[in-house]
C-alpha cells in the first residue's frame, strides 16, 4: 500500500489534522511548563554566585533558543514553499513569525531583567545580546514585508526570499558581531563563561524548552489553522464548515 | 563556435547599453543624485551640533558617522532602483525579453552604484576633514567606501526588488536591508579605525572584498528572482 504524504499538504485536510493535534500540545506545553517552573522557582538549589536572581534562565534561556531555532525552521518552510509551491509550507512560515519574534523579544526582555542584577546594566553592546537585537528586526522585517503585500501568492514568495537571505546572513552577522565586541569591549562583563549547573537546574531548563516546543507547536497550529481559513474563505469546504457550525 | 562568440557579445552589448541608459537618464535627471548626495553631506554635518564641536570626539566618532551616513544615503536612493522602470512597463520588457535577467540586475545594479554610491566615496574626504581625520585614516576610509559601498548596492537591490509597487514601500526597505548591511558597517568603520588606533587594517577591508565578491556572485541571482516575484 503506497503511503499518500502529501494528503496533509493540503490545506483542507491538514486544517482538521491541526484541530485534532492542537489540544495535544497545548496540554503537553502546559503540563511541561507547570513541572519546568515548580523545578525551576521551588526544587532547584539557589546558585551560589547570583542568589535567586538566576532563576530567570528558566525563562530566558528557552526564550533564546526558540528564537533561533524558530527563524531556521520559518526559513525552511518558506524555502520548501518556495521550491515546491506548496501553500501550506508558505502558510507555516508566516505562523511561525509572529512566536519566533515573541521567542526573541521575550529573551531580550529577560536578558535585560538578568543582567540588571548581575551586571548592574540593563544592557550591554555583547555579541549575543546584539545579534538577537538583530534577529528581532529580522523578524521584524519578514513580518512587516509579507503585511505590506495584498497579493498572498506574491507575499509568500517574497517572504521566502528574505527570510532565505536573512538565514544566509545570520552567521555572517553573528561573527561580525562577535569580532567588533571583541574589538571594542574593554573591561565589561563576559557572558561567555558558562558556569557549571547543577542537574536539577539542567532539569528544569530542558524541561521549560520542552514546554516552549510544545507552546510553539500548539500556537502554531493555531494560527496557520486561521490562516487557512483566510486565504481558503472562497472555497466550498470551508463554506461546508460554517454551514455545518464548525468553523 | 561563431554563434557563441556572436551571442556573448551580445550579452556584452545589453550589460553595457543597460548602464549607459541608466546612467543617460540620470544625468537627465540630476536633482535625484544631488539629493542623495546632499543627504549624506547634511547627516554627517548634523552630528557635531548634536554633540559639540569637541575634536578629540568627533575624531574618534568620524568612521562611523560617515559611514551610517553613507548606508543611509545609499537606502533611501534603492527605491529609485526599478521603480521608474517599473511604472513605465520597461521592466516587464526586460523580465520577458531572451537576456539574461540577473545580467541586466547588475548592470542596473552598476549604474545605481556609479549614480549614488561613487559621489559619496569622492565626497567623503571632504566630510573627514570637517571631523579633523588624518590624512591616512581618510585613505583608509576611501578605500573602504569603495569596496563597502558597492556591497550596499548589490544587497539593496534585493530590498527594492521584493517591495517594489508596495504603500510605504521606501521605509519598508529600510526594515528589510538596514539589518543585512550590519556586517559592512562593522568592518567599514572598523578598518578607518584600526587605522586610527595603529592597528592592522588589512583583514577588515579584506573581509568588506570577501562580502563583496560573495554579493557580487549572489545578489543580482536573488534580485533577478525577487523580481519575478514581484511582477509575476
């Protein structure tokens, strides 16, 4: 029996594929982020150099990582898109955009709450906290670009392109970044040394960036869902949906 | 073989006509490059009344002054790219007729960077004066506008192309390419600097060269194909 894969690229099957999966992630992402914060604020030791103060990492440190994974994945899915010009892959990069920016703005935000603490700064020109100042306005950029353009077909496309370019350009921009910190920066503070973490905060963190997949996912889903819906509104099935009171 | 070498010229003769024809139309229209030239100039003029006439700061400020100056400058002649060409149906021609498109991109791209980033190059060294450069800083400064600013041509090109015909096309351009320009500026101001500090400047205007021929290669692809998009 021959498997059928693209049954689900389909907008209109995979838009009651997402409505089944959706409840799934979303209690995954709520349950995780329950245990990850109750390990997080009440089970992990205090850290015997920053007090209580570092246990925004179990925030900040998900935030961070989802920001960069999410804008590889958007620019995957624009670029499958793009190559084989299927909707649904360009309707899952404009999802993706809004939480990878959320992602991004959420770890500058913590970063900053962190570093007032530790560093007595709200900010500091480091290479990472630059280049995901950076990363915002690349986000920034796909999301404004894709708004500005009625035609979807054409936004899709042109969304693609930049978010490909953008994904080309991230690395260049981190090690440019990089190499003016360190061409720059005197005597500041280095966010480089990693301290040694104890288990449980090990835990908690990879279970926070569990329950931050999981979020994505079911949020995602979510919004590509009303996506469809949008860009489908002509069609029969979706008027079949609100006949049927579904939708 | 003679068909081949026929066709090459050929190709040869659209580049080249291409950039005698945009360069034609600017001089036509000279206030479009003025303008953009007299931006620059009065950016760079702004910022020692905004923070004093102190030389010893504006010394060090001075490289990266000119130098967002020069990507602001640059940005906000994009639009003017493939917009006229656009409106008069020009560029639907060139998008069907048999050449090849990322050739006639980059000759385009040739004839915006000759119109709008060259004047800024010669215009530098005046600028540096006013913030009291030495002589060898002001060089290096040349040199590296003349490799870095092409590199903005050939990136904004990409931004012009995807926002071409939108409302509120010339700020969008800005969000879409003033991030990608980040690494030029970097090592354009840090070369005139690393010169003022006494330091090796080679690897940053090596590093603008590697930028360069990268976009060179890659850009006019990108645009070429942004194009379509936009037009299609």
């Amino acid at each position: 029996m021959a498997i059928n894969w693209f049954k689900y690229s389909s907008p209109a099957s995979f838009y009651s594929l997402a409505g089944k999966m959706i409840p799934l992630f979303a209690a995954a992402a709520v349950i995780l982020l329950i245990m990850g914060l109750y390990i997080g604020f009440f089970i992990a030791p205090t850290d015997f150099q920053q007090g209580e103060a570092y246990r925004i990492i179990f925030i900040h440190v998900p935030a961070a990582w989802m920001s960069m994974f999410l804008y590889v994945v958007m620019a995957c899915w624009a670029g499958f898109g793009l190559a084989f010009n299927t909707r649904l892959s360009s309707m899952m990069a404009t999802a993706i955009a809004p939480t990878g920016a959320m992602f991004t703005f959420l770890a500058l935000w913590t970063g900053s709450l962190w570093g007032k603490p530790m560093w007595g700064t709200w900010w500091v020109w480091d290479a990472r906290l630059t280049s995901e100042l950076i990363l915002l306005f690349l986000y920034i950029g796909f999301m404004s670009l894709q708004a500005a353009i009625d035609d979807p077909r054409r936004a899709d496309k042109a969304g693609a392109i930049i978010a490909l370019v953008g994904v080309v350009n991230i690395p260049i921009i981190y090690f440019s970044v990089q190499w003016w910190n360190t061409l720059h920066q005197g005597a500041s503070v280095s966010v480089n040394q990693a301290p040694a973490m104890a288990s449980t905060m090990l835990m908690g963190m990879l279970i926070m960036v569990f329950a931050s997949w999981m979020y994505s996912i079911a949020v995602i889903l979510k919004r590509v869902r009303i996506i469809i819906l949008e860009r489908e509104s002509h069609t029969t099935w979706v008027a079949e949906l609100q006949k049927d009171g579904v939708a | 073989m003679h068909h081949r070498l026929l066709n090459c010229n050929y190709f040869d003769a659209m580049f080249l006509w291409i950039i005698k024809r945009d360069l034609l139309l600017a001089v036509r229209r000279r206030s479009d490059v003025l303008i953009t030239l007299f931006f620059f100039v009065i950016v760079v003029s702004l910022f020692p009344l905004s923070v004093g006439p102190e030389m010893n700061l504006l010394r060090t400020m001075a490289p990266g002054v000119v130098w967002v100056a020069a990507l602001l400058a640059s940005m906000l002649s994009l639009n003017r790219m493939f917009s006229s060409d656009y409106q008069d149906g020009t560029l639907e021609q060139m998008l069907i007729s048999p050449q090849s498109l990322p050739l006639l991109v980059l000759g385009k791209t040739l004839a915006h960077w000759l119109v709008t980033g060259l004047p800024l190059v010669l215009m530098a060294p005046v600028l540096g004066i006013q913030y009291d450069l030495p002589s060898d800083a002001l060089f290096v400064l040349v040199i590296s506008l003349l490799i870095g600013t092409p590199v903005l041509s050939l990136i904004g090109a990409i931004g012009a192309a995807l926002t071409l015909g939108l409302r509120g096309g010339g700020v969008l351009v800005s969000l879409l390419v003033l991030p990608l320009y980040i690494p030029i500026l970097i090592f354009g101001s840090g070369a005139v600097e690393a010169n003022m500090a006494g330091v090796d400047f080679a690897a940053h205007l090596s590093l603008i060269g590697a930028f360069f021929f990268v976009s060179l290669v890659f850009a006019p692809w990108v645009t070429a194909w942004s194009l379509r998009v936009s037009l299609e």
